[in-house]
C-alpha cells in the first residue's frame, strides 16, 4: 500500500470524525444540555447572578463593571498589555475623552 493511500485514508477518516463531531453528536446530545442549561438557569436565578465574565485572564478583564482604573497599567504606564483581551476591551467613557 502506497503511503498516499494511508494519508488519504486517515484524512477521510478525520472528516468522517469531524463531520460526527460538528453535526451529528449534538442531535444526540440534546437532552443532556437542556438539562444542564435549565440547572444553569436556575442557579443564575437563585443566586441572582448578574454580571458576566467575559475573559479569565487579566483581573481588569474579567469583571468590567468591578476593575479598577489603574490595573492595565501596573507595570508602567508605557508597559505592553501581555494579555490578548486588554486589546479587546474598551476604555471606560470616564477615561475615553471624545469631547472635541
């Protein structure tokens, strides 16, 4: 057997996986994560949870309406953001002056 002919049969064998995967696995599935959706539901609710957590990386990310002004930068004021979502997150209106 030529090794083309054991690389095309893994990559279909791959897609055939990956098709499972994508489509039809969540028909399967469905029960389960209505399930645990309506538990998220109802813990949200009971603990009256309201704020979200948009990224787990940065502690000035995660929570946006509880960071602090002052923790992008505290290195230096010139430091470079080592974290992906500073880059993603807005300036809050106090500090973004767009008055002309």
């Amino acid at each position: 057997m030529r090794r083309s002919s054991i690389y095309l049969g893994f990559s279909l064998s791959c897609l055939v996986a990956l098709g499972f995967l994508c489509f039809i696995y969540p028909h399967l599935s469905a029960e389960q994560y209505d399930r645990v959706l309506a538990e998220q539901k109802r813990v949200v609710r009971d603990l009256q949870l309201t704020d979200l957590c948009l990224f787990s990386e940065a502690r000035y990310t995660r929570n946006l309406s509880q960071a602090d002004w002052h923790a992008p930068f505290q290195d230096n004021p010139m430091a470079f953001d080592t974290f992906p979502s500073g880059s993603l997150v807005r300036p809050t209106v106090l500090l973004a002056d767009d008055t002309p």
